[in-house]
C-alpha cells in the first residue's frame, strides 16, 4: 500500500509507535531534568570546583543559552541532515558532554562542556515533540502532545529531588553520569525506530544562512546572558548588561530583517501567519514563565525560608507533578472529544490564579508542608489543563513540514518564559525584600516597650548562655535583624505569587482571539 502523502508515511501504528514514543518521552526527560537537576548541586559543585556563586550561575546559564540558541534552527537542522541522523547525533552530543561535565576539573571546563550539552539538548526537545506529533494520525495529536507532555511538565519537577538525592548519597558527577546509559539506549532506538521524512533538498553550503545563524545567536545569546545576569549585576547600572542588551535588540531587528528577505531562512518566520500559532507562542511564553517561575520561587523559599534539604525541598513538587501526569491523558482525551481547547486554557489559567492565591495565603516563616499540599496539587491540575491544549492549539492549524518549525516556536517561547520569569522573578524578590525590611524596621523602635521587652528577653538568654552584657546586647539585636530579615522575604514571595496569579487572570481574554482549526484555514482569513 502506497501512502498517498508524506506526512501520512510518517504515521506510525502498533509497537513501532509505542518505542518512538518512549525514545522521544526519554529524550525530552534527559534535556529537561538536566536543565533543573543542576540547581540542587550548585552549592558542592562551588565547594568541589573552589568557585564563586557567580561562576557557578554560568553552569545554568551556559546550558539555557546553547538550548535557546539551537531550538529555533532544529527544524532546518533535520531538513539538512535528515531527521533520524540529526536526532541520533544530538542525543550522542548530549551524552559524549554529560561525561565530560562529570569529568571536569575546574568550573569553566564544566562551563564550556555544559554550553555542548546544551547545543545537543535543544535539539532533543524540539524533534521529540515533532516526531511524536507526526508519528500519530491527525484525530489523536492531542494524546500525541499529551504524552509529550508529560515529560516536558514531570521532567521541572523530577530534577531536583533527584538531584538531591544523588548529591546527598553519591557526588555531583553522578547528575551528569546518569544521562549515558540513558543516552546509549535511546540512540539505539533511535537508529531502529526513527524515519526521516523527506520535506525539500538539501541546500549547499554556500546557500546556508550562515548571517542568519550569527544573528540569531547575538540576538538571543545576549538576551539570554542580559536575564541571567541583570539583577546580580544590576540591571543597566552595568556596561556589560547595557551594551548586551543594544546588542540584542539591534541582533533581533537585523535576523528578522534577514530572515524575511533571504531565500533560505534559517528559521521560517512565514510560519506566523497562522493564527493559532501566534497566539499559541504567545501562551507558551506565558506557561513558561508560570511553569519554571513557580517551579523556581518554592524550592528557593522552602530551602532559604524554612531550612529544608534539598531532597525534600524537591520532593514537595511531586504529588503536583503526579497530578499533572494523571490530567494529561484525560486532557489528551477531551480534546480528541472535541471539548474546545479555548475553554481548557481559560480554565486552567483561572486555577493557576487559584492556586498563586492560594500560597499567597499560607506563606509564612514556619509554614508546614501540610499547608502547601493542596495549592501544589491544584497547580498540577492547572497545568494539566494548559501544557496539552496550548501546544495541541498552537500547531493544530498546521501542516508537514510547518508543524516541525511551528514547533520550535513554541518550544523556545516556552525556554525564553522560562528565562525571563526567572530574571524577572529574582529581581523583585530582592527589591521587594528590600522595601518590605525598611517598612518593617520602621516600625521597630527602641522606644516601644514591646521592643525592649524582646531585646532584654534575647539579651538574658546569651547572658545565660556566658555572653558579657554588651556582647549579649549585640546577640540579641542580631536575632532581631534576622528575624526582620525573615519577615521581609517571606512578606516578598507573597507579593509574587500574588502578581503571577494577576498576570494569569490577565491572561484569560486572549483565548477570545483563538480561531476554531480543524486543518482547514481559508487563505484570506490566515492574512489578517
């Protein structure tokens, strides 16, 4: 039998497509674990390694900029090399590098190897989600994308208490080392399984956007760097971050400029014509910022806050990650139904406003995990209700060849989110901190008898203890700056789940805007 096109060619049926979609699963879990199983061990890797807090930070950094960078190429990458063979040798990339991350000496070989890592990681995301979306007829994509999904939303969650776990029994290498056999298997599979579809030829050398790439690499390298870096550097008080962030805007208004006019683009900018996928990069971005934000604030919070390990600090996200795992699949079905995916993103959205509401509430300095128990797991049916429609929605209106480079994106909209969430999210933590401790410390003076009454009470206490009086005497105003201190964070991280929840209610009118697909868009309509 004879495929009447080649994008039903690629449809796979039976067992093949239970192993193309464990490889791809497997591939998407490497890269997004290793993008947040690091945060846990930067501490021993600053010990082991003898570098600053700032050095360490480029170990993510590295890594978030070499993803950001290749994510929007990997379409055109698997057009160039064939898509099985570009898949296989980003998964060999990834594993050669996590070897090498493990081995490494001093921090900035570990730097540089992490940066590798992230050229073949970026590539793993991306390609996964196209060869499951089109390893399935078109009536079950949004299983397709629930299934990816599952990784893309469990991998945050996964990596931290296995970090954890694996810093506090074995060594940090160990977070590296695990990614080879993972990564030897799914290259076989690979190598079986994966076809490569035939989507136009291949361009010569001299024909390759080679300005296009540079560009997109100043572009988001700078930007990248810029959000890492802004708030310990502060912002645009620095050279550095002032002249990047030129450099950024002046890199992207060229790359689209080129990207529009050149015959080959590197990266398809045609495709955003489509509606759906404008507003679907749009809400992927928004998930990102939600996703990884939130994703960064508890462990930060619980660990700095309430002294937890980082074992536990990470296993406090499971049972939300357990629930999000439990929604795909029902959402997958939903949409395969045809419940309109508008209504799911609105609804998800409103929980996530719930739930930020929700932590705003219980967040204290002492507060248990019995109190933070039901918002996680209400934000795991949040996400559940927005990951698989906003995907599912933002390439439902597409077709072959579109669908690999509509991916990409969304998956780099989804990472950059991601980037400026998290830049954006430290940055008030520290400048909220800062204002919530001069509003309380006005409120302390030496003159109330309550104060007294707190600071002879500590005093004693030291006295008791040994201290003389006036050492005592400083003790207790110590105690008293820490608890001050204390207060201002935990009264910040308050304030910014409330302006999340806000930016998520704000969010519920752009479904309005989304167009019914079902694959088929009048030309004239796409224009608008």
């Amino acid at each position: 039998m004879e495929a009447t096109s080649g994008e039903d060619s690629l449809v796979e049926y039976g067992f093949r497509r239970v192993i193309i979609t464990i490889t791809a699963v497997l591939c998407a879990l490497l890269e997004i674990v290793d993008t947040t199983i690091v945060n846990v061990a930067l501490t021993d890797m600053r010990g082991s390694l003898g570098a600053t807090l700032t050095d360490v930070a480029w170990v993510i950094t590295a890594y978030a900029i070499a993803n950001v960078i290749v994510i929007p190429m990997t379409s055109w990458l698997s057009q160039q090399f064939g898509r099985r063979n570009y898949f296989a040798v980003s998964i060999i990339i990834f594993t050669v590098s996590s070897f090498l991350c493990g081995n490494a000496t001093n921090i900035w070989e570990l730097v540089v190897f992490r940066f590798v890592q992230g050229l073949g990681g970026g590539a793993l995301l991306v390609t996964a989600q196209t060869i499951i979306t089109e390893s399935y007829p078109v009536a079950k994509r949004g299983m397709a994308q629930a299934i990816y999904g599952l990784g893309v939303i469990v991998g945050p969650t996964l990596g931290p208490p296995l970090g954890g776990y694996i810093v506090e029994n074995y060594s940090w290498p160990y977070i590296f080392y695990i990614n080879i056999p993972l990564g030897v298997i799914a290259t076989i599979l690979t190598l079986s399984y994966i076809k490569s579809p035939k989507y136009g030829e291949k361009l010569k050398a001299s024909q390759v956007d080679w300005w296009g790439i540079l560009l997109l690499a100043m572009f988001i390298g700078s930007l990248q760097f810029v959000l890492e870096h802004g708030q310990q550097d502060d912002w645009f008080d620095d050279k550095m971050i002032t002249t990047l962030s030129i450099v950024s805007v002046v890199g992207l208004i060229l790359f689209i400029w080129r990207e529009l006019t050149y015959k080959h683009p590197i990266v398809n900018l045609s495709v955003l014509k489509d509606g759906n996928l404008r507003i679907g990069t749009v809400m992927c971005f928004i998930l990102g910022f939600g996703l990884y934000g939130s994703t960064l604030i508890l462990p930060i919070y619980t660990q700095s806050v309430l002294g937890w390990t980082a074992l536990d600090a990470g296993l406090l996200l499971i049972p939300g990650s357990i629930t999000t795992a439990f929604m795909m699949p029902i959402v997958g079905n939903l949409i395969q139904k045809g419940v309109p995916q508008g209504y799911m993103v609105g609804v998800g959205f409103l929980i996530f406003f719930f739930f930020t509401f929700w932590m705003h509430n219980v967040i204290t300095p002492d507060t248990g995990v019995e109190h933070m128990f039901w918002p996680l797991i209400l934000r795991g049916i949040g996400l559940g209700l927005l990951f698989v429609p906003i995907t599912t929605l933002a390439l439902s209106t597409l077709k072959g060849k579109q669908i690999g480079e509509g991916a990409a994106f969304t998956g780099m909209m989804r990472q950059l989110g991601g980037s400026f969430g998290i830049a954006i999210i430290t940055t008030f933590i520290t400048r909220f901190s800062q204002n919530h401790r001069v509003d309380l410390v006005s409120h302390l003076s030496a003159d109330k008898l309550e104060v007294q009454n707190r600071v002879q009470q500590l005093q004693q206490g030291f006295m008791a203890k040994g201290f003389s009086t006036s050492e005592a005497l400083n003790k207790a105003y110590q105690v008293l700056d820490v608890s001050v201190m204390k207060q201002a964070t935990v009264l910040s991280y308050m304030d910014i789940f409330l302006y999340l929840g806000i930016m998520f209610l704000c969010c519920i009118p752009i479904i309005l805007l989304i167009k019914k697909g079902k694959n088929k868009i009048n030309p004239a309509d796409a224009m608008h």
